[in-house]
C-alpha cells in the first residue's frame, strides 16, 4: 500500500510538478502537549492542473527525478483566494 497526505500547494511554477506543504502533529516528549510540523515535498501533477493554496492528495510513487518522489492523486479542495504566500498566511489585499 502506498503512502497518501493531504498538503497544500505552495507553488506551481515548474513544469509538471508541484511544490506541497504537507503537515502532521507531533506529541512533545516531555511536555506531551502535540506541535505541528511542516515538510515541503514536490509532486508530479501530469496535467498542470494545481493551482497556489489548493488542497491536494498525494501519492507516494517510485522516483520520478532527483527530488519528485510523489504524484498528485487528486485535487480535494480549490483555492478560494487564488494565490497564498504560505498555510495559514494572510492574503495580501
């Protein structure tokens, strides 16, 4: 079974690939309260179709370049505002 999150697309501005802010939560060892922690993975979009701040699946997949190790399975959620210069950032008006 492959490996499948959910992230935000932070950018698209290569061909066929995008850049996706994938987050999780982590228990503190000590202090047990849960962080988030944040990791930026590229993913292969063959249509081109993602745009900045959609939600997207992604697929965990053989490597398809040096940094590409995952594919977009489907897009969950499109972007409201259309561009956004990070998760949880304020769009600039």
């Amino acid at each position: 079974m492959h490996k499948e999150r959910q992230g935000v697309v932070l950018s698209n501005r290569m061909q066929k690939t995008v850049v996706v802010s994938v987050e999780r939560t982590v228990r503190h060892p000590k202090y047990l309260k849960y962080l988030k922690r944040r990791t930026k993975v590229k993913a292969h979009d063959e249509k081109s179709e993602c745009r900045v701040g959609d939600r997207v699946l992604i697929v965990e997949t053989r490597p398809l370049s040096r940094e590409k190790r995952w594919r977009v399975s489907r897009i969950l959620e499109r972007s409201v505002t259309g561009e956004l210069a990070a998760p949880g950032a304020t769009p600039s008006a």
